[in-house]
C-alpha cells in the first residue's frame, strides 16, 4: 500500500512539473519556433536519479554486486553543449547534447538537482518532488540535438531567484546507467 502511495505519488508529481500528458517530438526534427517542445517523463525518467552504492565506473571487472553496465567511450558517452538556459513561462527549456555512442541512442533521462541533495536519504535516488528539472532524453547515435527539459514545480521558485539557479545535471542512459553526476560534476544555468 505504502508503495502504491508513493508510485501514485510520483506520477502526479512528473503530470505536474515534467511535461505529463504532453505529446513528444523527435528531439532532432526541426522545430518553427524558438520555443522547445513541450517534454515528457516517463517510467524510466520518473524513477531515475543518483544512487549511492557501487558507480559502474568503479566497478572491478567481474563484480557481481556490480551494475552490468558496458563502459562509456573514452570521449565519454555524450556532451552537455549547454552551460546557460533560459526557463519559458511554462518551466521549460532547452539543452544541446551531442550523443558520443556509435550505435545505441542516448536514451534516458535528463535531470537537474540541487548541489547539495545530489542522493536521497539511505543512498535512494532524489525523489522527484526534489529536482529542479527532469525529462526524458532521446538523442541518435552519432547526433546532436536540441532536448526540451521540464522544471518541477520546486525548480521553478528556485529559477526565478535573481541570478537564477545553479543545479547539478545528472545523465542516467538505459544500460549505461549515470553518466553525468560521477563522472562530470556538469552544472547548468538556469534562469528566466
């Protein structure tokens, strides 16, 4: 029951600050305006997030207590190309990333947290209500590409401080697990 509560919990939450019930676009299609689609977060963005415990990159070979994730190019397995963002009134923005992989799609999730809650308490990942953004990612192989992220609802009262906000990316790609937060310290400028 308790779990049910917080599943149904999460996906209220995503409905509310990630994008929800919006349609997608292929984040590589041309868009006529400057405005980025509206973004989406689903099962697989909704749960991700930091985790304390082993990071594949420090994994012996062998380990079983060891994610099987395959290793990252030595270029890494994508580039943030975006260091600043401006948030549109409807808590969205834009990111650039250009996917390192030759074969397989930079497909994940794209989060923003808090410096300082980077991982949730007992090493669980951050719970959503306490990202700053989050949205599905989806970038071809070889590719780069314009990815719309959502703020959460918290991450809009933090962007609209003077200054903006400074947050931590953090890049969870399907079987290749995090590759931003361990590995990149990446932060990113979000502001109005």
């Amino acid at each position: 029951m308790k779990r049910q509560l917080y599943t149904t919990l999460a996906m209220a939450v995503c409905v509310a600050g990630c994008g929800g019930t919006a349609t997608t676009t292929s984040p590589s299609a041309p868009r006529s305006s400057s405005a980025p689609a509206t973004p989406t977060c689903g099962a697989f963005c909704q749960n991700a997030g930091p985790a304390g415990g082993p990071s594949p990159a420090a994994c012996p070979q062998g380990d079983t207590a060891c994610p099987p994730y395959p290793p990252c190019p030595p270029e890494g397995c994508l580039d943030l190309l975006t260091t600043s963002a401006v948030v549109d009134p409807r808590g969205v923005f834009a990111v650039r990333i250009r996917c390192q992989l030759s074969s397989r799609p930079c497909d994940g999730a794209f989060l923003v947290l808090k410096p300082s809650e980077q991982v949730g308490p007992n090493g669980n990942p951050v719970p959503m209500r306490d990202w700053v953004a989050g949205s599905d990612l989806a970038v071809a192989p070889g590719r780069t590409a314009s990815v719309p992220i959502a703020t959460t609802p918290a991450g809009r009262q933090l962007v609209g401080s003077a200054g903006g906000y400074r947050g931590v990316v953090s890049v969870l790609i399907h079987d290749y697990g995090d590759v931003g937060v361990p590995q990149y310290r990446t932060t990113l400028l979000l502001h109005r």
